[in-house]
C-alpha cells in the first residue's frame, strides 16, 4: 500500500498526526454527543423516511432543542418527538403540536424533501419545543402559552444563528405589524378577546398580541435589572418546572424567581388595557 513507501519521519509524523485527529474528533464528538443523545434517544418514525432524510431530521430537531436549553437550561424530562411524513407541502413543516401528558412532547408533520436550511430557516420547531419550557396552562389560557412560544421562537432562532439581532427585532415588527392591523376590537381588552378571535381563526392575532405581554416583561426586566425573561426561565426552570401547577402557580414562581412581582402585576395591567397590546416603544432586537 502507498504509505509503506514513507520513510520512518513519515510514518511517526502520521502517528502524531493521528492522534491529533483523533483527539479533535473525539473532541467534536464530545461537544455534539448531548445534542445527538438527546434526540435520539426520543424521535419515533412515525412513517418510513430514509437513512438520509432521517440524519437531515435528526439533525434539525437536535439542533433546535440544544439551543431551548441552551437558553433556559436543560428541561428536568424526557420528551418523545413523533415525525410523520407529508411529502409535496408547500414548507417544510406544514403541521405540529405539542403533546402533553404521559408521553410529553412533540409531533411534527415535514416534507422531507426540503432541504436542511430549509427548517433551520422554519419556526416551527423553535416555537413547539418552547411550548414544553411551561407545564400545560389548560385551553383557557391558551392565549398565554401561544404568546409565550411566540415570543420564544425568535429567541431560540438568534441563538441557533438563523437570526441576527437586528433579524429578530424585525422579525417581531412584522408578525406584530401584521396581527395588529388584523384585531378588530381596538375598544375592548385584549385578552377578552381570544375568544372571539379563535372562533374567527385569528391564531396569529392573538398568538402575537399575547406574545407582547412577554416583550413587555423581557424589556421592562432588561431596562430595570440588566438581564431579561430569558435569565428568569432559567432559574425557573431549574426550581420549578416539575411542579404541574395552573396559570396563577405558575405567574407565582416566576415572581419568586425574578424577586419581584413583575409577572402577576403586569398580567393584571395587561388583562386590562384596550386594544391590541401596545409595543410600538420596546426594542425588539435586543
Ligand atoms: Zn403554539
């Protein structure tokens, strides 16, 4: 074979340079092996996909889960992600849901055909996984849960460097932009509306006029203290996230954490006002 040929030099040069490599991929692996651990030990095929298309997917939902928790810190459960195959959809996850309950998690609905840039590019996935960062607030506070993964799944996509900063801050703009121009009852609170706006399939009005009320918080938190919502979901998550507590339980610790009444006070103020949710006056980038 063709390396027999090299001289002595040659041969130890080879050796040292391969234990270099394997250091560095050993190190490599080190690095991705909880990203990789995490969603392989949860994703179910739900249909057949392919060896390829299989690696594309895990690589996605890894991916998007190391960086929920590289944000909030590592979520105290197992979670069970169900992929089912929809070829020929016009995006690449037409349809997802958050699962609650004994087998906690996600189903996601892809085209496999789309390639990995493709869903990098696609919140979906950064939205649903937020979802499980919140126990289950019940439908009647649907509105709470939708805002908080709404606000969320920008976040998770700055932190993956799908988004920068500014992409962000004008990623909010639009989808804000957009839902208040579509809310029809500029003299009524916001929150009693929900209703109304599920019946109408309004979701993405009132997905983003409830993700304020977090924007309103994250800035507030950032202006007041310095660090914002997402160092308070961390030390939530850490003490709280086991307990299975409704809306108020919840509101409570994430008062007690944040050592300030910032969360119930502002639900109250929030409840309240007419119209769609001002933030015209945050800074959404940061
Ligand atoms: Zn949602």
């Amino acid at each position: 074979m063709q390396y027999r040929r090299y001289s002595l030099v040659n041969d130890l040069n080879q050796q040292w340079w391969g234990h270099v490599i394997f250091f560095i991929v050993v190190f490599l692996i080190g690095l991705c092996a909880p990203m990789i651990t995490r969603a392989d030990s949860s994703i179910h095929w739900k249909d057949r996909f392919t060896t390829a298309e299989q690696q594309k997917l895990r690589a996605w939902s890894s991916e998007v889960i190391t960086h929920v928790e590289k944000l909030v810190g590592p979520l105290p459960f197992k979670f069970h992600i169900n992929i089912y195959r929809q070829d020929g959809a016009s995006e690449p996850v037409p349809w997802a849901n958050t699962r609650r309950g004994h087998k906690l998690g996600v189903d996601f609905y892809v085209d496999p055909a789309y390639p990995l840039d493709a869903f990098r590019n696609d919140w979906t996935a950064a939205h649903e996984f937020s979802h499980l960062i919140l126990p289950y607030l019940g439908a009647r506070h649907a509105w709470f849960a939708e805002g908080f993964a709404s606000f969320m799944q920008y976040q998770v996509m700055e932190s993956m460097s799908v988004l920068s900063k500014h992409e962000k801050g004008h990623r909010y703009t639009r989808s804000l932009d957009t839902a208040r121009r579509n809310f029809a009852y500029p003299a009524r609170p916001f929150v009693k509306t929900i209703t109304r706006l599920r019946r109408d399939g309004k979701y993405s009005v009132m997905y983003w006029g409830s993700a304020v009320y977090f924007l309103q918080i994250n800035d507030y938190l950032l202006r007041s203290q310095g660090s914002g919502l997402i160092d308070v979901l961390k030390d939530y998550v850490d003490c709280c996230r086991r307990s299975y507590g409704g809306l108020y339980e919840l509101i409570d610790e994430l008062d007690s954490v944040a050592n300030y009444k910032i969360f119930s006070r502002h639900l109250n103020k929030f409840k309240s006002a007419n119209g769609f949710p001002e933030y015209r006056h945050l800074d959404l980038a940061v």
